[in-house]
C-alpha cells in the first residue's frame, strides 16, 4: 500500500478497502496460479535454463539410481521388459528391394550370415539382433548408447559393429580436435551444434580409466537417444519421471515385507521381579540357582524354567498389510502411466479387462513403442547402408552400377515378427473384411505376420499345385471356392470329387426339365380340349 492509499484510507476506510479489493484481483487476473509462490507454491521455486546445464548435474547421479532400481526391483524390470518385447521382441527380418530377385537373394542370405556374433561384433559375443536388444534397454535406463563402426579384417566382410556406454563419454576434455569447435559432454560440436566428433574415454584392463581419450569421428558413430529441447546435447534416462516412484514402491513392500515378518514370529520380553545387583545384604534375593538371559534366543516349542519371580510378556504385532496389493497396483498404474504404457503391459495382469480393453491398450501401447521402433530402425538403417557398402567393397555383391545407383541398392524393408493373436476368430475376420473392403492389402496384412507377402503367394501356389494333381481340392479350405471356380481356366480332373457332383446335379437338371416338359404338354393338351 503506498502513501496515496494510506490518505485514502485514512479520509475512508471504505473507499481504501474497495481500493485495495480491487488491485488484488487486478494482480490475480495478471498471473497464472501455477506461476504464484503463495503457500501452496512455497517451496516449488525453479530456474529456466538450457536443456544441457539443467541436465548435466543430475545426469550421472539419475542414471546410476537407475542402474540400481534395474539390477534390485522387480517393478523397474517390468517395465524395461515391456519395452524390450514389443519393441524389438525376436528381431527384424531383412527384405531386400532392389528390383532384381536374384540380388535380393544374394543381400539377404549374406546379412543373415554377417548378423552372426563372429561376423557383426568386434567382440565377437553378440549377435546383430542381441546388440540391438541391447541398445533398447540401456537407452531406457542411461538414456542412450553409443554404436561405433569398425573396420576390421577379420570376419566375413571388413566391418563390424562396437557398442560404448554413454559413460564412457569424457565430460572432462575441454579442447577440440578442429579449431573453431566446441566440446560439451565429450562431444565435439561445430557452429551449428552438429555433432563432428566424440571423446571416448580408454579403460585399463582393470577398469581404470587412462589421461588420453580417443576421438572418433561423427561419421563412424551413431549416437542413439531421445531428445526433448533443441537444446539438449547429451542423453536423459526415460526413467527419470518414474524412478522416484519406483523407489517408494520397492521400500514400502521392504516395510510390508518386514512387518509380516515380525508378525509371524513370537516375541519374549523378560520382566525381571528382582534386581540383578544390589547394594548390602541384598534381603530380597532368592535362594537357588540364578538364570542368566544374556544372549538367550527361543525356538519354536522350547519351554525354559526362569527364575523365581520372573514372568514372560508375549509381543504379538497386530495388523497385516491390507492395503499394500492396492497401493501397489495405483503405484504400478502410474509408473506405466509416466512412461506411456499401459498396467495390463507392465503387470501382466488381465484379471479387471476384456477383449475390447485389452485391445484398445495394445493400441495405444503400440503408438508409444512406434517411436523407439522409429529410432531403432534409422540405427539399423545407417549399419544396413554401411553393410551394403562393405559387402561391394568385398566383391560379394556384383553391381557395375553400385556407385551410380546406390539408392537402388540401399532399398529395404524390416519385417518384424507376427504378435499372437488375442482371438483368432475375431483377427482373422477383421483381417477378411479389411482385405475385402480394400482397407488393407494382402502385403500388409503379411507384413502385419511378419512373412514375405511374394513368399507366402508361392507357398500358397506351391500347395494347390501339389494337391491338384493328387486329386484333392483345397480350395474349399484355403479359398472356400470349389474347384471348378479355382481352376476355371483349365479342365477338372476327372477323378475330382466336384466333377460327379456337377455330373449328376446337371442330370438332375435334365430330368428336371424333362419332367416340366411333359407337364407342359398335358397341359396344353387339357386346355385344348377345353376348348373344343
């Protein structure tokens, strides 16, 4: 209040009361309540900074809780498993598209054999599919990985694979490689923020790290992480929303867990009569041998005689721990929530859905993990580009054109593997009725099955041949057409059930006409003479 409303108010208390009334609700109507640090916001009082400066305090420390919520909570883990199933699951299978099936097959077979561990890791104990396995679940516990190529000599083809954790990222180098850079987080950054190089730290045998790190160069690196803000350089664990809950989860089922414990067991107090020492002639002691309950423990059934005077209390905790099933679940609710999937995925627990809902939840799960499939499959695509390259500089790959045409080369697709169906009968005819109405087409419901849309139309054609000309109609069960509409184009064989069935229907036919022939000609006869 300033010295003018002080007047005010002094001349009237009225007109000073409506003053101010008026220039509280003029400042609320100003400021979001959000925004206020009145008692409810007290405490809640933060800094806009960048995404870098704001991240790299917290980064290592977030991380390693992270690291150790993995390796002790069973709630952690359900979650990272959800991830790692749907998100890569069995793998990816290659489709090459260049145009040419036999160079197709030639790219295929010779990424199956270079996916081996011997052929793909430099350390040669993993193979393609279990990397990147591996990289789904330390980008969702540290936050990202680092995927290097080498080119090496050994191995089927002159390149492999090196995976580097983001630790191993040495935030202390300060001076770049190339005048006019920058290093932020042990990453080499030009004008733009473009990343031109990592500092990758050297570990002894032992663990230790050595003075000098090693600098790689951008182009040899895939660095694979979320970013959130423009200005964000080095990676944030996913789990960073959700591990302060997972937390308290996991120390609430300790306290459960040890409160059953207790009231399970028998608890013995000893109430001594009698002093243990005392001062003088000690009048009050009791003759006989004297009981020492120092170190003393019970067993189930023991009966132990105490001294004279002596008595037992017996500590037996009440309660049990009756909220804890539903505490949990709303806490598992939320930690799948903070993390977009749902608690059917997380828990494995169906027990309170139906079809429609647990349908509806694969739908929406699905949408979260299409954006770690997105970024798992660029990784994939830059080592796929850069194996296609190595399998023409190795002179596997017969292409005169290879240089002028790479695009054409590069040419792919990854097939993942089918999910199981939740109800068959109804899948199958959503995929029938989608197929017919030209919501979906025969490819894309094969890739949905995760099978080669032309594999499966020779399969198919593989068996009707086969089964043509040992004179069975599977049309009926593959196509529900008989063979007659199949085979239209060609004669039916003469020992195909469908023939007699025909020849006779058509017999039938003709007696059937013979008969209404006849019928005719009375009657025509009849009306004859009635008209005579």
């Amino acid at each position: 209040m300033n010295w003018l409303d002080g007047i005010i108010g002094f001349i009237s208390p009225e007109w000073g009361a409506r003053r101010e009334a008026w220039r509280q609700s003029l400042t609320e109507m100003r400021n979001y309540d959000a925004g206020n640090y009145d008692r409810g916001n007290a405490n809640w009082r933060v800094l806009n900074q960048s995404a870098e400066f704001t991240d790299r305090y917290s980064r290592d420390n977030v991380r390693a809780r992270a690291r150790d919520l993995e390796r002790n909570s069973d709630m952690m883990n359900s979650v990272i498993g959800a991830y790692k199933r749907n998100v890569i699951g069995g793998g990816y299978a290659l489709q090459a598209k260049t145009g040419s099936d036999k160079t197709n097959e030639i790219i295929q077979t010779a990424w199956k054999k270079w996916c081996k561990k011997q052929n793909c890791d430099v350390t040669g104990t993993q193979s393609f599919t279990q990397m990147m396995r591996m990289c789904v679940k330390r980008k969702k516990v540290d936050g990202g990985i680092l995927i290097v190529k080498r080119y090496t000599k050994d191995g089927y083809l002159p390149f492999k694979l090196q995976t580097f954790e983001v630790d191993e990222l040495d935030n202390s180098q300060m001076l770049p490689k190339k005048k006019g850079n920058k290093v932020v987080g042990g990453i080499e950054m030009n004008e733009y923020n473009k990343p031109m190089g990592y500092w990758i730290r050297q570990y002894s045998v032992d663990g230790m790290a050595l003075s000098n790190p090693v600098y790689v160069d951008a182009k040899d690196v895939i660095f694979l992480y979320t970013k959130h803000r423009p200005s964000q350089v080095r990676e944030m664990s996913d789990m960073s929303p959700t591990i302060t809950r997972i937390r308290d989860a996991n120390e609430f089922m300790i306290a459960v867990s040890v409160k059953e414990r207790i009231a399970a067991c028998l608890s013995v107090f000893i109430k001594k009569q009698l002093p243990t020492t005392g001062i003088g002639r000690q009048n009050g002691s009791v003759p006989g041998p004297h009981q020492d309950y120092q170190g003393k423990s019970i067993a189930p059934g023991m009966i132990k005689e105490l001294n004279a005077g002596d008595e037992i209390q017996v500590v037996n905790p009440t309660g049990q721990a009756t909220d804890a099933a539903s505490y949990i679940k709303l806490q598992q609710r939320l930690v799948g929530a903070g993390q977009g999937i749902s608690y059917e995925a997380t828990s494995r627990d169906m027990s309170e859905s139906n079809y429609s809902s647990t349908r509806q939840g694969i739908i929406e799960d699905d949408m979260t993990y299409a954006e770690e499939k997105e970024m798992l499959m660029e990784v994939m695509d830059e080592i796929y580009e850069t194996f296609i390259i190595s399998l023409w500089l190795a002179e596997e790959l017969d292409a005169k054109d290879f240089w002028d045409n790479k695009d054409k080369y590069f040419e792919h697709a990854w097939i993942t593997a089918p999910k199981k169906w939740i109800d068959p009968q109804k899948e199958a005819n959503a995929n029938k009725i989608a197929l017919n109405t030209g919501q979906k087409t025969f490819k894309q419901i094969a890739a949905e099955q995760g099978r080669d849309w032309k594999e499966q139309i020779d399969e198919m054609a593989e068996v009707l041949e086969y089964a043509k000309d040992k004179g069975i109609d599977l049309g009926g069960v593959i196509f529900d057409q008989t063979a007659a509409e199949l085979y239209e184009d060609e004669e039916t064989p003469a020992d195909n059930p469908q023939q007699t069935d025909g020849n006779q229907t058509g017999e039938e036919t003709g007696q059937e006409s013979e008969e209404g022939d006849g019928a005719e000609e009375e009657g025509e006869t009849d009306n004859q003479g009635t008209d005579s």
